[in-house]
C-alpha cells in the first residue's frame, strides 16, 4: 500500500512542456496549433501564477520519486480581481484531494480578496465540486459557447483576521449575547440568540486526503 505525499511548486517556464503528460491533448510545443493553446500557460507561468503539483508515492521500505501530477493556471485580468483559468489533474491521480490543494493554494495568496473561476453550465460534476470549495455561483455567459452558457464562480476568502475571528467563536460553548443597560427588561433577545457568524472555511493546506473527490473545473 502506498502513502501519497504532495507538494505545490511555482511552474518554470521552461518546463511547460511538462504538463502534456498531465494533459495529452496540448498540442507539441512548435507546432501550428500549439501557440493559441499554450498562450495563456506561457503567460501564467511568466507572471508566476503557474502551479505544479507533484506527489510521491511512498513504497514501503524505500522512497519513491515526485512526479508532476497536476497544475493550475490564473490571472488578474478578471476586473483586478484572480480568476482560475485552467485546472488539470493527471487521470489516474483524481478524486485524490490534488486539485483541491490546487486551488486552496491559489486562495492562500489571495487573503480578503475575491477569487473567480467559470466551467461549462453542462459539467454538472464540476459545478457541484466549486460549490462543495464553497464557491458560489456569480452568473453566466451566454453565446461563448454553442447551446452551452458559461458559469462563472465566486469565492470571498477571508482575510487571515477573519478565519481567528471564526476559530474563537467555534471554540466557545455558549455564544456570548451583546447587554445593553439601556434595554428595558422584557426586550433584551431570546436566550441563546446570537448575532450569526460566517461559518469556517475548509483548511487551505496543501495536504491530499486519501478519497477526496477532486473533480477539477475543465479548463476555460
């Protein structure tokens, strides 16, 4: 039996040609097709918003080697804001957690701020996993593609401040209730009642659970 381990790598652009043994389907770098395929890759990895995952699988009495299993692709041009453009996860490494940890690691670099992403409103699979990460639907574009709208995603990351602020209130058994002396007896709220606090967000690390579904949103 064997233990997967995983790491997240910023991508060098020189080893872009890595990613077709995760994706067969990218064209050969040189060739006619391939410069409006790798376009915008080229472009993330030259502004550093490119991610590999590699992972090892540990076999018992010895070490195995990493091996690029996945890799993520994003912008800033999506109105200033980040936009996940592309997500690929190797066959035969999916529903392992790897493009959740892909995707959790881009929204570490994005504390407070929005994160953006759209799939095909027809990939049922892939809609049901953004909105599992907590991703909500934000609308959708319609003529992009033929009887098929684009949905696009949105997630507010909290800041760090916000993730303490949730971890404190979940540690406290009874929610305190805000006292006023200047309530008259009679008004003050029903016992128990508490103003509501957003719920916590799932961990951003980099860790793959075994049997995590990770379906990832096709790329754009």
């Amino acid at each position: 039996m064997t233990k997967l381990r995983l790491k997240i790598d910023a991508m060098n652009p020189s080893e872009l040609d890595l990613l077709r043994d995760i994706d067969p389907d990218l064209p050969v770098i040189g060739t006619d097709q391939w410069r409006a395929a790798w376009d915008s890759l080229f472009r993330a990895a030259h502004e550093g918003l490119c991610w590999v995952a590699r992972a090892r699988q540990d076999e018992r009495g010895g070490e195995g080697t990493w091996e690029v299993v996945g890799y993520i692709a994003s912008h800033r041009c999506f109105f200033g804001r980040m936009f996940i453009e592309h997500v690929m996860v190797a066959e035969a490494m999916r529903r392992r957690g790897v493009a959740t940890a892909l995707i959790r690691h881009v929204e570490s670099r994005c504390r407070g701020r929005d994160v953006f992403t759209s799939v095909r409103a027809s990939r049922a699979g892939a809609c049901t996993f953004l909105e599992r990460l907590e991703y909500e639907p934000a609308g959708e574009l319609h003529g992009l593609n033929e009887d098929d709208p684009q949905r696009f995603y949105l997630r507010r990351v909290p800041s760090r401040k916000q993730r303490r602020q949730d971890r404190q209130y979940e540690e406290t058994d009874t929610p305190p209730v805000e006292c006023r002396e200047d309530v008259p007896d009679g008004d003050s709220p029903e016992s128990g009642e508490a103003p509501s606090v957003p719920a916590d967000e799932a961990s951003s690390s980099i860790a793959a659970p075994a049997g995590e579904a990770a379906d990832a949103p096709p790329e754009v």
